[in-house]
C-alpha cells in the first residue's frame, strides 16, 4: 500500500515538471497531426475513388441506355449483343444490372433472381418520373456497394398544332437501369494503404517521442542551469551575479533574481555596516568615560575644579550616549513594518510653528536666521508627532551644519493632493558623491564636524522612514558652500495603506 502511495505521489511530481509537459505537449500535437493527416487522406482517397467509379460507370450505364432505346431491349429482351453487354457491365464491375420497364417489372437481372417480378422502390419511382434529371447515385459504405439508378430516355417530335412550327423534340422515360457496383478493389486498396500508413506512422511516432524529448531537453536546459546556480547561490558557493542565455524568458527570471541579489548584498553589506557603526558609536563615549573615570581614580587630591571638569566631560559623554540610543528607538519605532500611523487631522502651518518655536534658541545661539513663509493654510491626515520630528530633524541639521550669520528658510505650500515642506539653508552644502548616502544610518559627509557638533548620523535616516510611511517622498539639492534645500511631500489625505503600516 506505502509502494502505491509512493509511485503515485512519483508520477505526480513528474507531471508536475515542466520538462514533462513540455515533451507530452509537443508529441502529443504531433502525433494528433500525425493520425488525422492519415485519417484525411484515406478520406479524401475513398472520396475520390468512389467519385471516379460512379462517374466511370455512370457514362458506360448511358450509352447502354441509348443502346436499350435503339434495339427496343424493353419489350424483346432477346438481343444477344445487349445481354452480353449487360452481363460483360455486371462481371466487370463485380455487381449487377437490372433493367426496369416504365411499369416498375423487372424485364433483365443479371444475378436471374428478379427477373418477370415488379419492384417498388423509391429511387425507381422518382427516376420514372424525373428522369430528365440525369442518374442518380448513393455509396452504401456499410455494405461496400455503389447504387446507380439510371433513366431509360427516348426522344420522340411532337407535332404542334400549328402547322407554322415543324416540331419540337421531346424525352419520355421508358425506364430504368438499377446497378449495384461492388466496391471491393477500392476497399483493398484503402487496406494496403492503412497498414503502409501504420508502418509509416509508427516511424513518425518514433521520431517525434525523439524529438519532444530533445526539443523539451534543449529549450529547457537554460532553466537547468539558473535553478544550478540560484542552488549554489543558496548554499554559499558564490555569491557571483547569474549569467545564463539570451532567451527572453530566462533573462527576465535572471534580471529579476540578479536584482534581488544585488539587493541582498546591499542589505547584507548595510546591516554588517550598520552593526559596527552602533557598536563604535555606543563604544566611543564609553570608552572616553571610562579614559576620564581611570584618570581621576589615579589622581590623588585632585582639586575640585579638576574634578568638576571631568565630570562635565564624563557628562558630555553620557548625554552623547543618550542621544544615540534615543534615536536608535526613533528608528525602531520608524520601522514601517513595525508599527502604523497614529493618524489624525492636523494644521500643518501651526505645527510648524510649534517645531521653530523650539528650535529658535539653538539657531540664535549660532547666530542663524530661521523664518517660515506658508503661501496658504494648510490641513492634512498626518502622524503629527511623526511629522513634527521630520521639521525638526531637518531644521536641526541646516542649522548645525550652517556658516556663521547664517540663515535657514522653511515654506509650506499644497496643492489638491499633497503638501510640501522645504527646507533651505545657506550652510556647508553636500558633495554630490555624498547625495546617494545620506540617507543611510550613521553615514556622515563630515565626520569630524559631525562630532564637534555631536551629530548621531541617524537624524536623516529618521526623517526618511517617517516621510516613507506617509507614503511621501524626499528630495534634496546641495551645492558645496552654497547650501541645501531638502523638499518633503506629504499626501494630504492618508492611504488605508499608511495607516496599516503597510
């Protein structure tokens, strides 16, 4: 019972193969062509043979008519040269001639069976009285005969009333040949054509199951090879780009998995990337902690404002500590996958205003300039703490990486379906090597400026998850020593998509 289950489930598996389908698809389609090629054939030469016969008796049956007519065969049936050409018309064809008067009797009948009787036969009838119609035959497949009926016509000159017309002539039938034709030769031959047809079939058979299974074998080889090298891919062999033939289909599978590795490796390289930068950024204010705490444990009566000194650096540290972790669970919490949207209705322009309320102090105390223009009110469906933390992300860093007397501009503008937030400044400005990268966390365009100023390098990354999902986008243009303008759009009205957090 197991072994059933087993070879049951094995020739599952082996229809389930696209090689498999493949071959029984293309022998099949040539085997079905194959067998109704032969089966047309035989067809059209029975068709056509059978046409023939009748046609070619059909001719010999008219002149024997003429003949019936000229010697007055129906009412003396004693003509020598008219029975042997009935009789040499029945041998010759392997059938059998009866000939009918006008009062449906039987006046000869080459087989001397009906001879003197009368027949009642519908075809007879209707020759009788529309034999003008020519003869008239029917293939009796079932019994492999030809049934031919064919009209006795005389032609006679009626005479018009008018003496002024010299006459017309007319056709009256005087009655009718009924000739059964075997059809037996054509029959032997359909026979021996078959069984050459099967011989040549079976070769043909033969030569398409070789050729589904090399047709099936070659076009889809390629597919042998890519599952080989996603395989060795997988197991850890190489982690080198697939490069495979230029079938359409096969480039597209291997575009598509060449693009999901090269997405791999980013996502590998930013994670392995990712883990040092935290464990370096996390081990830097440690060790400079520990470096002032091993200090002042060495020193003996050390003065108070020594000692204040190294606490307001062991401080400075700590705070730098807590910054990173912090936005290390903003990111976290940012995590689009993690968590949705607290989404509710929101005045952007006062929401802003609230962000830049906060963050004048910090621009004074850099001497920098912070203004908003908003060219309209503006309400959106918006995470407002989400969105907040975005302005503020962004107006923090145009004024820490500004130029002294500088000045940082923010407008708000919408349109019918999303609105913008700009953020400009006349700082440092971004290297255009640098654009592609900013996004990314930890990455820093200056990191000793980064560090004097105590930037984390996830301030940007922060700001792209909450912009993302909103399902917004982000843009920024830089020029070195110049400025940058960082451009967010924020869809007016949140998806079903956003609020999932999907």
């Amino acid at each position: 019972m197991i072994m059933d289950i087993n070879r049951f489930f094995n020739i599952k598996n082996i229809f389930k193969s696209l090689k498999a389908r493949f071959f029984v698809i293309v022998f099949l389609t040539g085997l079905i062509s194959c067998l109704g090629m032969h089966a047309l054939i035989l067809e059209s030469y029975e068709d056509r043979a059978i046409n023939v016969r009748s046609t070619e008796v059909q001719t010999q049956l008219r002149i024997l008519a003429n003949h019936l007519i000229v010697s007055n065969y129906l009412l003396d049936t004693s003509s020598e040269v008219i029975n042997a050409e009935l009789d040499m018309l029945a041998n010759l064809y392997d059938g059998r001639v009866i000939v009918i008067n006008d009062d449906l009797k039987v006046v000869k009948d080459t087989y001397n069976i009906s001879q003197g009787k009368t027949i009642i036969s519908e075809e007879v009838v209707n020759c009788l009285k529309t034999g003008s119609k020519g003869t008239v035959s029917k293939y009796d497949s079932a019994n492999g005969y030809i049934e031919i009926v064919t009209p006795i016509i005389e032609s006679e000159v009626i005479e018009e009333e008018d003496v002024s017309v010299s006459g017309r002539s007319g056709e009256v039938v005087r009655g009718v040949l009924l000739t059964s034709v075997s059809t037996d030769t054509i029959a032997t031959t359909l026979e021996i054509l078959s069984r050459r047809a099967q011989t040549l079939e079976a070769i043909i058979i033969i030569f398409i199951l070789i050729f589904a299974a090399l047709v099936a074998f070659t076009l889809l080889k390629p597919f042998d090879r890519i599952t080989t090298a996603i395989n060795d891919v997988k197991a850890g062999y190489t982690d080198e780009p697939i490069v495979g033939p230029n079938y359409l289909e096969t480039e597209q599978i291997i575009n598509a998995f060449n693009a999901l590795l090269r997405r791999m490796k980013v996502l590998d390289d930013s994670r392995q990337e990712f883990v040092s930068n935290v464990s370096h950024e996390l081990k830097t204010p440690i060790t400079s902690m520990k470096v002032l705490a091993d200090s002042l444990l060495a020193m003996e009566e050390v003065p108070n404002e020594v000692y204040r000194d190294f606490m307001t650096d062991i401080g400075e540290e700590i705070d730098r500590e807590d910054k990173i972790i912090n936005d290390l669970l903003s990111l976290v919490k940012m995590d689009k996958k993690a968590s949705g949207l607290n989404i509710t209705s929101v005045d952007v322009v006062n929401m802003t205003e609230i962000v830049l309320k906060r963050m004048r102090p910090i621009a004074r105390k850099h001497n920098i300039e912070l203004t908003l223009e908003s060219k309209r009110a503006i309400t959106a469906e918006i995470d407002e703490v989400k969105i907040s933390l975005v302005i503020m992300n962004l107006v923090e860093n145009a004024i820490k990486y500004n130029k002294e007397e500088g000045w940082v501009r923010v407008e708000l503008d919408a349109d019918h379906q999303y609105f913008y937030v700009k953020v400009m400044d006349s700082g440092f400005g971004i290297p255009e090597e640098s654009l592609d990268h900013i996004y990314e966390r930890f990455y820093r365009v200056d990191k000793s400026r980064s560090r004097e100023i105590g930037g984390t390098g996830l301030g940007l990354a922060i700001v792209r998850s909450a912009v993302l999902m909103h399902r917004g986008s982000i843009d920024v243009e830089s020029k070195v020593d110049e400025g940058t303008t960082f451009t967010v759009k924020i869809p007016l009205i949140a998806t079903s998509a956003a609020i999932k957090g999907n």
